[in-house]
C-alpha cells in the first residue's frame, strides 16, 4: 500500500516543469505501474482502450484551484507530486466505517523523483501533524478560513485536493508538480489483479481495527489483507500513526517489487485489467488525466526499484500540549525541505531526534 514529458525530457506533459519522472510510494507507485501498462496497451494500436482507459479517469484541476500564490516553480529536471489516501467512507468504502462529514486524507505522501530519474525521496507526513492551514477555497469555490495547529488531514477534509496541495507548498516551500489520489476500494482490487504482494512479518500482527492477523513468517497478501496491514496501527510500535507509516513504507518496497515481477506484459488480458483497476482507483491532477498523459508519466517513472526509494516519515515530536498530536521539529524539518528543493538526498541527521524513528513498527515487515 499513488505526474509528462516532451522532447526536451520535461516531465510536464504540458511543459510546465520538470524534466521526465520517477517512482514512489503506495498509491504514487500504483499509478505509476498503471501508466506503464498503458504504455504497451497504446502500443496494440487499440483505439477503444484508450476510449476504455479516458473514461475512467476523472482528474482535478490544482493550478486553476491555486492560482499563482505558489511556490516557485523551479525548473531542476526534479519532479514533487502530492500522493494522498483518501480515507472516504462511501460508496463501496462504507465497510471500513462511517464518515464523519467528509473523507479525510489518510495516507499522505511528498514524493521527490530527483534529476536524471533514477532515484526518489518519500517523505510521509502523519495525518494527525499539527499544521498551520492556510485559507484556501473548497472544491465549491467557497472560502475556507486559514487556521492554526490544525491536523494535517484536515485540509483536505475542509478544502479537498487543492487545499491539501497549498498546505504541503506552505509547509515545505516546494510546488507540487502533480497530485494523485487513490482511494480504498481501488487499492485492494488493484493488489488483487496483481496476484497480491508478497512480504515477511518478523512478528505476529493482530488488529481488529484492520481486520489483520498474520503470524511470523512470509505471505502473500491478497488486497483485502493489504489494505489491512496499511491501516494496521494499535497493534504495532507504540500504537501511533507513526508506527501505520513505517508499515505502509515497507508496504510500499514490497509492492514495487511485485510490479517490477509480475509479469502482466506478457499476458495483454491482464496488462488491460491491471491498467482499467488503477485508472479507476486514482485522481489524478489535469495533467495526468488522460491515457496519453499516464502514458507519459510511465516512462519516467518505469526504471525506478525498492532500492532506489529513500522513504522516511516528516521528522516530529509529540506535541507537549496533547500527546496524541505531533508537531514537526522545524530545524530537522527544515533540513528536509532544504535537501529536496536542492535536488539532494535527505541527510541522516534529519531524522536522527524524530518521534518516527522510535519505537519503529518497520522492522515488523521485510520485502522480499
């Protein structure tokens, strides 16, 4: 258990930014494994998969949303797109509870896909960070007030993607090339026309609250099962969100792999259902949402592996004013975002002091 190109190698697939892409996290991967396959479908010369693959695809318009009170938006050959798992529970989502007034962003994401594209930086933010929200405008066009020590979440709760996208650009000082969502249901079928993905537990994990119980040992977990140990929490490390993102980072490894492995090019009925399952699971903004345009974004994020993704969780601190919150530590935070915006790899001591880094629940979870 997740953003174009042109001949000048820009990523952008209307040539506003960054040269071609690279790989990342949960659903960030998940998308970029559906391009892939669209790559080879659209090779079939098979015009009514791509008519198939266009209606699926439903996109967000965030620079029409933002405006241009944005960040810079620098032209390095780097890419950063804003992967979110939306916590919705309608639909075909209501089994996994009820919602309280809107989905909440339940799985965020800053994925840095570095110059040349061979390597990527995920940094999670845990949903319950205490953040300051700025105004931004809700899909509606109505004004949503800015506020302080707001859970993270809770920008996309109020204002959907694009308020969720200027809070990320107001924390970190990075522009967002793209946005991709992908929501429950999607996940699971999508692991499910994989044929699942394989991961060792170190220990036994029992959860009721995800509905997971996995002894010590190798399984493969089918989509149901994997959407489990992403939403896995009260049973690992210290029972924090903190613990959830260390699992959903080992997740993730194990799930490029199972792309890199699967086998689909080889068999066109499964290329075309794995490609029809993730244009169905995902949002993406309006530069990815088209079959050409995932097409493109495919090829720049088709060479990346497990071992060439840095995957590290926002360096934070329990909030002293509620321990069920965290805030971030702004000089390692800062650090963070400094490395990024200059194109280099995330330093060690950044993450050295974290709350994320004790108590860790990853070890629980080894790809294969």
């Amino acid at each position: 258990m997740a953003e174009q190109s042109s001949s000048d190698s820009r990523i952008r697939s209307r040539g506003k930014r960054r040269k071609q892409p690279t790989k990342g996290r949960r659903a960030m991967t998940i998308a970029a494994w559906s391009a892939a396959g669209l790559v080879l479908v659209g090779g079939s010369g098979l015009g009514y998969v791509y008519f198939k693959l266009n209606g699926n695809i439903k996109g967000v318009d965030i620079n029409a949303a933002l405006g241009t009170d944005r960040p810079e938006n620098v032209d390095n050959g780097s890419m950063d797109i804003l992967v979110l798992g939306s916590d919705s529970r309608s639909g075909a989502n209501s089994e996994y509870g009820t919602d309280e007034g809107a989905a909440r962003s339940d799985t965020a994401m800053i994925v840095h896909v570095y110059e040349g594209h061979k390597k990527a930086s995920v940094v999670s933010v845990p949903r319950d960070t205490l953040v300051d929200r700025p105004q931004c405008a809700d899909p509606k066009g109505k004004t949503v007030s800015g506020e302080t020590r707001a859970m993270f979440n809770t920008a996309y709760e109020v204002g959907g993607p694009a308020c969720a996208v200027k809070t990320v650009e107001k924390m970190s000082g990075i522009r967002m090339d793209h946005y991709i969502e992908v929501d429950f249901t999607g996940f699971k079928t999508l692991i499910d026309k994989l044929g699942g993905v394989e991961i060792t537990t170190t220990q036994r994990i029992d959860d009721s609250k995800s509905h997971l119980s996995l002894e010590p040992g190798t399984h493969t977990l089918d989509g149901e099962q994997s959407l489990g140990l992403v939403r896995t929490r009260k049973s690992v490390g210290d029972g924090s969100d903190l613990g959830r993102i260390q699992l959903q980072q080992a997740f993730m490894k194990a799930f490029i792999n199972q792309v890199k492995n699967v086998g689909v090019f080889t068999n066109p009925k499964k290329l075309f259902d794995v490609a029809d399952t993730a244009t169905k699971a995902i949002t993406p903004d309006s530069e990815l949402d088209s079959a050409n345009e995932l097409m493109t974004f495919a090829r720049g994020l088709s060479g990346l592996g497990a071992e060439d993704v840095q995957m590290i969780t926002l360096p934070v601190e329990y909030d002293p004013a509620d321990p069920n919150r965290v805030v971030p530590l702004k000089a390692a935070s800062l650090q963070v975002w400094t490395a990024l915006k200059q194109d280099k790899p995330i330093p060690a001591s950044a993450v050295k002091d974290s709350a994320g880094d004790k108590g860790a629940a990853g070890s629980l979870v080894n790809s294969n």
